[in-house]
C-alpha cells in the first residue's frame, strides 16, 4: 500500500481553503478501487482527523489483525 496517492476531486470549496463537508472513508474506498482496482472495506480505513481541508494526508489501512499499512490521500479541487 505504500506509495499509493489516492486522488480525490472535492468542489464547492469556501474560501479558507476548506471545503462543505468532509472526504470520508467511504470517499477513500471508492476511489481506490476506481484508480488502482483494490478493494478495501471503508472500516479497515483508518482517519486519524477528519480531511475538510485541501492537501495531501497519510491514511492508515488495517489490512490483517496485526498487519496494517499506509497511503497517501491528495484531496484537490477545481
């Protein structure tokens, strides 16, 4: 999993550089089977904080009960 960026285009941004709502685990999920065709379950991701602001956020994914492993999440707009 490491070296994976997971793009995802967020709109209707506000103008701190944040954004209506929040990218979930969900959001993560789905884009990462669209981009690389993995599939991962949205409760073996693992958000730290919650992503309401552009830029790019280290995600961990708990792929075993003892073995998890990290991606990068870049969340852009338009």
């Amino acid at each position: 999993m490491q070296g994976i960026l997971v793009k995802i285009k967020v709109q209707q941004s506000g103008t701190d550089g944040r954004f209506k709502g929040s990218v979930t685990s969900k959001d993560i999920a789905e884009e990462l089977n669209k981009q690389f065709g993995i599939e991962v379950d949205k409760r073996k991701i693992v958000l730290n904080e919650q992503i309401k602001a552009y830029g790019t956020y280290s995600v961990e994914v708990k792929l075993y009960p003892e073995i998890t492993g990290k991606m990068n999440v870049l969340v852009y707009g338009e």
